[in-house]
C-alpha cells in the first residue's frame, strides 16, 4: 500500500478527505514532499504510526520485472516536463497500460 492510499483511507476514516488528502494531491510534487515529511513526522509524534525501517519491506517487483512488463506492453514510461522559474523539470513514471 502506497502512502497516499494509506493517507486516502485515513482521511476518509476520519471525515478530512477534502482537508488532507485532496489538498495534497492538488500541491506541486515539490511542496508535497516536504508535505509528505512533514505530515508524517507528526502522525509518529501523536502516535498515529509507528516506527519503522525501509529496510523492513521488500519492493513488489524487480527491475527485470519492469523490464518483462515493458517488453510484453503491459506497462510504459509517462514522461511529465513542467516549467518552473526558468527552469524544467521532468518526472517519469510507469504507467499500466490497459
């Protein structure tokens, strides 16, 4: 489960979908990184969450995996370039494709 599945269920457990979550996903990725810390910093301080390691999880697929994928034409790279203060920036994602 992704963080923001995880935060989508919290919020909505919790009656601030619109408040948190919507609000988060309408933010620029760099505000919501540090959004992202910064929430989350404060979830293990109430004690929402708990503690732990990313070294604890193990990731669902493998590069060779991706590459399988990519190579069937189950899955493709979605490439986003945005203009910011004279400068641009490119994200890259996969994308399942349907």
């Amino acid at each position: 489960m992704s963080f923001y599945e995880a935060l989508k269920i919290g919020s909505e457990k919790h009656n601030v979908k619109k408040a948190i979550y919507e609000y988060a996903h309408k933010m620029p990725w760099y505000l919501a990184d540090y959004f992202d810390s910064e929430l989350t910093i404060l979830m293990y301080k109430k004690g929402i969450i708990e503690e732990g390691s990313f070294d604890e999880t193990e990731p669902d697929y493998t590069e060779e995996d991706l590459a399988k994928w990519e190579k069937n034409g189950e899955i493709r790279w979605v490439e986003e370039v945005k203009h910011f203060n004279g400068y641009f920036v490119t994200r890259r994602v996969w994308e399942v494709v349907e």
